[in-house]
C-alpha cells in the first residue's frame, strides 16, 4: 500500500511539473486591450452615450447581454472583447453613467473595448 501511495504522488508532482513547463495555466488568456480589432473611428467613446435614451443605447448598441432595474433605474450589461461596459441609466433622464470593465485602465483602452461592443452601422 505504501508503494501505491508513494507512485501516486510521484505522478501528481510529475503531471504538476510537466503543466508548468508547457506554460500551461488554470487562467485564460486575455488578449491585451491594445490588440483588440475595432471600428477606425477612433474618436468613439463610452462618453457619447451619456443622456442618451434607452432606444437610443439599444440602437447604438443592440440587445444587453445582462439587465437589473430596480426603482426606476437600470444597468445594462454588454460583453466586448475581453471586456463589458455597463450602462447606467436612470428613468426620465437616460444614461447618467458608462463603466468599462477593461484589461487596461487607460482611456485608449477603455475607447477600444467600447468600440468592439458598438453595432456596425447600417448602410
């Protein structure tokens, strides 16, 4: 029983080690905000949505992927690359707030994951 154990622990810390060594790890990979493919328009950003109207957002930005409202407020949810932007928006007021949750925190990377969620226009 001793060997048993003993040959079972030698193949977890050899299956342990052969994982490291391929640079393999439990976390996925997040492209860098900088890479991320977006429309060329560089001066679209998550500000151009502030006071917007709710048929306005879904216009600019389609369906949300998450919604939760309660009182006469709202947060709308959307997933870009490697990223989300929920909006906030309050009745009778329209969006009062625009938050993106990216990679980077710099405004370029904030623009760019806002970009990759804006819907191509129709043409």
């Amino acid at each position: 029983m001793t060997r048993f154990a003993i040959l079972v622990l030698c193949l977890t810390v050899a299956a342990c080690a052969a994982n490291k060594s391929a640079g393999t790890t439990d976390t996925p990979e997040i492209e860098p905000a900088a890479s991320i493919q977006s429309p060329a328009d560089d001066s679209v950003g998550p500000d151009q949505l502030l006071h917007k109207a709710d048929t306005e957002v879904l216009t600019m930005l389609g369906e949300p992927e998450f919604i939760w409202s309660e009182d006469g407020a709202a947060m709308w949810r959307y997933r870009g690359a490697n990223c989300y932007v929920d909006v906030f928006l309050y009745e009778g007021e329209g969006v009062t707030y625009v938050d993106v949750q990216s990679q980077g925190t710099d405004e370029r990377s904030r623009d760019a994951c806002f970009r990759t969620i804006i819907k191509p226009a129709a043409g």
